[in-house]
C-alpha cells in the first residue's frame, strides 16, 4: 500500500509539473515584440512602398557640388599603417 501511494505521488507530481512546462509564458507571447516596435516606430514614411513618385529634393548642380566637396574632403587625409610590437622578454 505504502509502495502504490508512493507512485501515485509521484506520478502526480510529474504530471503536475509536465502541464506547468507545456503553457506558453509570457515571455513567449511576446518575444520580438519590442524588436518589431522599435523597426516600426524608426521607419520614416510608412506609405513608401505604396507611393510611386519620384523622388525631389536638391537640385542637380547643387548635389554635384555637395558630391564633390564630399569625395575632395578624403583626399587629403593620408592612412597610416599601424604596427603594434608584443614583446615576450624572450
């Protein structure tokens, strides 16, 4: 008699626990929800892909000069390899 309540404990205690484990959690529910929100909120023109116009903004002659200064602002910086020496005090 003692063996078979024993069991019967047992085997209600592993199905106890079984049921528990087998609910979603909270943190299931919702996982990647914060993810989603933050692409969503950073997206500045949510009829983007619906809108087929073209797209205006500068003029022509204004952008090539804005181009131009911007690619002559990289050549007169000079790259300079970096070494770096491990001394092993052999």
């Amino acid at each position: 008699m003692k063996k078979l309540t024993f069991t019967l404990g047992t085997l209600t205690i592993v199905c106890l626990l079984a049921a528990g484990c087998a609910k979603e959690t909270r943190v299931q529910q919702f996982w990647g929800t914060s993810y989603n929100l933050a692409k969503y909120n950073q997206i500045a023109d949510l009829s983007a892909p619906v809108d087929h116009e073209p797209i205006t903004g500068m003029e022509g002659a204004v952008s090539t000069k804005v181009m131009e200064t911007y690619i002559q602002s990289f050549e007169g910086q000079k790259q300079e390899a970096k070494s770096y020496t491990i001394d092993l005090g052999m």
